[in-house]
C-alpha cells in the first residue's frame, strides 16, 4: 500500500470515528462512543500493518518526543497556576471553583510523582 492511500484512510477512520462520536453524544450513548473507538484502533493496526512504506522513523521520534515533553509541562504548569490561584483566592471564590483548584493541586502531584517514578525507572533501563 502506498503512502498517500494510507493517510486517505487514517483520515477517513478518524472522519468515521468523529461520526460515531457525535451520534454517541447527541443520543446520549456511552457505548457508541466506546465501540467506535475500539473499531478505530483495530482499524489503524491493521492498516498500519497492511503498509509496506516507512511510516515512522527517528527523526519522526524525535519530534514526537519534544512535543509531548512541551504539552506535558504547558499543562502540568496551567493546572498548578490554577491550583495556586484558587488556593490564594479561596476566600474570594465559589465554593466547587474551590474543590476544582483543590483537585486540581492533587492532579499535579500526582502527575509530577508518576513523572518523577517513571523518570527514574527508564535511568535505570535505559
């Protein structure tokens, strides 16, 4: 399979998927959603394996890497501004606004301590 038939149907899975998504949420259905999502991988395996040409390679890696370390910390830093701006602001705010930034603060330690643990599990295998 050549690469430009290859994208045309990665984009026509995901055009299906957004489809079955839409109707999941528009006629309230959980399981539509679920089942279309577990269609779409199967789906993009198969056609991923089907392919002969190079779909993924170093330089690919590379870039996939550097953009998912800039979204990780973009978002770890937005959720821990907002957590620190409910906590200074409590008295100012609404009481779920509160319990939003609260769950917010523990989100990010959370996210930070799994970080911290898979950070040193791949220094040592790696």
């Amino acid at each position: 399979m050549r690469m430009s038939r290859f994208l045309i149907y990665k984009w026509i899975i995901a055009g299906g998927l957004g489809i079955a998504v839409a109707i999941a949420i528009v006629t309230d259905t959980a399981i539509i959603a679920l089942a279309a999502v577990v269609v779409a991988i199967v789906l993009a395996l198969i056609l991923e394996r089907r392919n002969r040409e190079i779909v993924r390679d170093e330089r690919i890696l590379l870039i996939s890497g550097k953009a998912a370390t800039a979204s990780f910390y973009s978002v770890l830093i937005l959720g821990a501004a907002i957590a620190l701006g409910t906590a200074l602001f409590r008295s100012h705010l609404p009481e779920n606004v509160v319990f939003f930034g609260t769950i917010m603060g523990y989100f990010v330690c959370a996210v930070l301590l799994l970080h911290l643990g898979f950070y040193a599990y791949f220094s040592r295998k790696l």
